[in-house]
C-alpha cells in the first residue's frame, strides 16, 4: 500500500480524548534542541480517537476499553491452544469465517471473533484498505523484547491477555541506541537515564505510527513485547496494512 498525505482525511475533534504532550526539555533538553517539537500520544474510552492518528503531533493513539466475556475466551485460548499462531490476510467478513474455523470452541468464542472483525474492519476504514494483515497468537516469550521502531507505516495492536506491550514517550527516547544487539539492559538500549516506560493494559487498542509514516520524520513509537513465559502467557493481535 503506498500511503499519502493526499489521502489523509480530515482528524477528529480532540475533545473526548485526553492529550498527552511530553515537554523534552524536563527530560532531554539536547534532544529537544535538535528536534523541531515532540510528538504525543491521544487517549480515550471512545473508540473515534484512532481517527486522530492523522494528526501530525501525535504518534500514538489509545482506544482504552474493557473486554468483559471476551477476556474469558482469551484465557481460555491460553490452555486450549497454547500454541496458537494464526496469520491471515484479507477482510472482516474473510477472517471471521477462517477464525470460526481455526479456534476452538469454549464459552465467549463467537464475541471474541465479532471483536476481532470489528477491529479488523475500523483498521481498513481508518486506512481505506481492501485487505487487512492480521497475526493472532499465543505467545510464551517476548517476540520483540528490545526496544526498536516498526519500519513501516503504521500498525494496530491489543493484547487480549497477559501482558500489554511496553512503549516510550517521544522525549524519553535516545533514539541513537536502539537496536543495539547483545546483552543490554532499558538505560542502554534507548530508554532515556530520566525516562518512563508505560504499558498498554489488556483490552486497550493501540494504532502506533513507524518510521515510514509521512511526517513521522524518521521517528515511529518506540515500543517492545513484555516479558512473557510458559506461566505467565499473552494472547496479542496486531493488524498491518497491506
């Protein structure tokens, strides 16, 4: 998909949702001196939020919600299918038929599949997209566990249990030690000395610009897969644009 600002649509009103602006001299006055200005991150209970993931200052935005019988299907999936990896690509209508199909049966099976499409078709909306890719799975290890940003336009991802996924403001970022391979630890990796890291919770669904977004300008979320293991697992989803 080429994506352009052409095609941009007009953003929502920011009036339901809650700004966070980060103001980099109070945690990295260098940096704040060699970028124009920081991006943000919207939040809000209300799903119109993602729509302002086209507004240029906000690198984030974070639909907050709760799952109610959906996180019971989700642990479920847990112990019924705890290798779980599903990959697909196409629309809401496709996937949903696949999944009835693909997952098994266990109380809350039919809401988690109708979240999942619904989810699947607000990313093809907000992006006008024919086909969505989509990766459901049940994961025992951190599948990205060092800080780094997503080489691509933009990305949607929740995590239905377990642990949600780490990310970093714009200002608490050293952007020239990511990737660094080895043994290293947050501090040395691209976490600011002064900076915070923050957590999705279950439930919230994130879309996160990368570094090829039109006025990303090089600089995507930095984010990471939490710590996970064979006791501790996460059922996560993301959708990617095709």
């Amino acid at each position: 998909m080429s994506l352009s600002l052409q095609k941009m649509p007009q953003s929502v009103d920011l009036k339901d949702a809650v700004l966070t602006l980060v103001d980099g001299g109070s945690v990295n006055e260098n940096a704040a001196d060699k970028t124009p200005s920081l991006f943000g991150v919207t939040k809000s209970f209300q799903q119109d939020v993602l729509a302002d993931i086209y507004q240029n200052n906000i690198s984030m935005v974070i639909w907050q919600r709760s799952l109610g019988v959906i996180a019971e299907y989700a642990q479920s999936l847990l112990t019924l299918n705890p290798t779980l990896t599903v990959k697909l690509q196409g629309d809401s209508d496709h996937m949903a038929v696949l999944l009835r199909r693909l997952l098994p049966d266990a109380l809350g099976k039919d809401e988690f599949i109708d979240d999942v499409s619904v989810l699947v078709e607000m990313f093809a909306c907000l992006f006008d997209l024919d086909e969505v890719g989509l990766r459901l799975g049940v994961l025992s290890n951190a599948m990205c566990p060092r800080f780094h940003v997503d080489k691509i336009p933009c990305r949607l991802v929740t995590t239905y249990a377990g642990a949600g996924s780490e990310w970093l403001h714009d200002a608490h970022v050293v952007r020239d030690k990511l990737g660094r391979g080895g043994h290293v630890n947050d501090h040395n990796s691209g976490l600011h000395e002064k900076g915070r890291i923050n957590q999705l919770n279950v439930g919230d669904v994130a879309v996160m610009k990368g570094d090829t977004w039109p006025t990303s300008l090089g600089r995507g979320v930095v984010h990471r897969s939490p710590s996970a293991s064979m006791e501790h697992k996460r059922l996560f989803l993301s959708l990617d644009m095709i």
